[in-house]
C-alpha cells in the first residue's frame, strides 16, 4: 500500500528530473538541471509525505513542498541571483526578451503547468501562502465576502500590466535582467504583497483572503485551471451530504454540488490542497 501511494510523487520526481536532464542538453546549461531538479524533488518529498502521514497531520506534507520551493524561488532565484519574480518581472523580461529563471517559472508553473495540475502551484509551491497557512484562520465559517470583491484581484492585475507598460513605452524604462533594480521590484513588490495578505487574514479572519480578492496572479492560473486535465472528484454513492467537504475547503467551494452531480470539481477557485479530501 505505501508504494502504491507513492507513484505520483515518483512520477513528478521524475517528470521535473527529466525536463531539467532534456534542457541541460539542449541549452548547455546545468541550471535548468539543478532548477528542475530541485523543484522535483521538493515536491515529490512533499506529495510523498502528504500520503504517508496520518490524515491529521497530512497538511504538513503540503507545508513542507511550500516551504521548499518557496524559499528557493523567494531566496535563492529572487534574492540570491537577483531576479525580479514578480508578475511585473515577468511582463518586464517579456518585453525585453530575456529567458531567466522567472519567466521558466511563469511559463510552467502559471502557464502550462495549470493545463496539468491546476491551482496546485497556489496549494503546494506559492511563497506567499506558504506563510499565510501557518495563520490562525484556516477559513471564514461565514463563507466568501458578498460577489464582486473578487474583481479586485483583476483591476490588481490589469494595474500591473499598465505599470510596467506605462514605464516600458511613456518613460522607456529598461531594467536590467538581473541587479539591483530587479531586486527592489522583488523586495518592495513582495513587501506590498505580504503586508496586505496579513492584514486581510486578519481582518476577515480568513488565511486565503488575500488569495481570493488581491493577488493578481490567480488571473493567469484562473485561466488556464479551466481546462486542466487534474481535479477532484468525490464519489456521489458514497456520499451523505454532510458537507464537511464544503466546511473544510479553504477557498469556500460547494464541493457537494459538484459530488451530488457526478462530477469533479471544476472550480477555478480549486487549489488543490486536497483538504476537502
């Protein structure tokens, strides 16, 4: 029973191996190897434990793959090699042309990588929620705030995207790929991001508020979630609707609607932290 439940995490262990084996031989670089590698392994020792452990400790496996590549990503690609891995970072290396560290981590983690998996980046790999889930408030008993509060998070993105073209075109601003520059739009980018997550916990008494109503980059994974070949699925026979499914989920989905019809949850809000299961 153990290794059955350990062949995804092996699967994707070796999925991010090989990319990072197949672009160090294309490309002559042995970053793309160390950089898939690492993401790989993080997650895979993550998922791994998330099947191991007892059902009430199973978060702490999701917690571990946040933390890991979270840091690394924040730490290492961010602060250490200065790379701006902000969204602004990724309209601005779009611009430019540059190919870094950022723009593979949009382009599989934000872009493609929901065609697979979803919002599984937001559940097991984001930095920002990877300190938001150890807050006191795993979610607001009285659900979501009232529709429209969720635009935010849109107007957020579009603000982004006129910024950075505002500054490309009108001032015809060039920020080097990688320095000094790249690392205030990190620090003061991630400052902004963390501070209002905080405070919107807090205030709603909801670990993920910052999540549902501000941050600009689930207008990207939203998108591509839509049409991701993973998602939930309950079984409708087996189902009493006591809705403890719903009461658990942290981004406020009616998980039993979707059980009751015989079908997986196709929820863009889904983060696939598989504590609904």
């Amino acid at each position: 029973m153990p290794m059955k439940s350990l062949r995804i995490p092996l699967l994707l262990f070796l999925a991010f191996w090989a990319l990072g084996l197949g672009l160090w031989l294309c490309l002559d670089s042995l970053f793309y190897l160390f950089n898939f590698g690492y993401i790989g392994t993080a997650v895979g020792l993550g998922i791994g434990l998330y099947s191991l452990l007892p059902p009430k400790n199973k978060p702490w496996g999701r917690r571990f793959a946040q933390l890991l590549v979270g840091v690394y990503m924040l730490g290492f690609l961010g602060v250490v090699r200065h790379e701006n891995m902000q969204v602004e970072g990724f309209f601005f290396y779009l611009l430019s042309g540059f190919f870094s560290g950022s723009m593979i981590h949009y382009l599989v983690a934000k872009i493609a990588g929901p065609l697979l998996f979803g919002r599984g980046f937001c559940g097991w790999a984001c930095w920002t929620a990877m300190v938001l889930d150890f807050l006191p408030y795993r979610r607001n008993r009285a659900g979501r705030l009232k529709a429209g509060w969720e635009w935010i998070r849109y107007l957020h993105f579009a603000f982004s995207l006129a910024l950075v073209l505002l500054l490309w075109e009108g001032w015809h601003y060039r920020p080097e790929a990688t320095g000094t520059a790249a690392l205030l739009w990190l620090v003061a980018g991630n400052g902004l991001y963390y501070l209002s997550a905080v405070i919107l916990a807090f205030a709603l008494k909801d670990n993920r508020a910052f999540c549902k109503y501000l941050c600009p980059v689930t207008v990207l994974l939203k998108i591509f979630s839509r049409f991701s070949l993973l998602k939930i699925r309950g079984d409708k026979e087996s189902c009493t609707g006591c809705r403890a499914c719903a009461r658990a989920c942290p981004m406020d989905i009616d998980v039993v609607k979707y059980v009751k019809n015989g079908q997986r949850v196709f929820s863009t809000e889904c983060i696939v932290c598989l504590t609904c299961t």
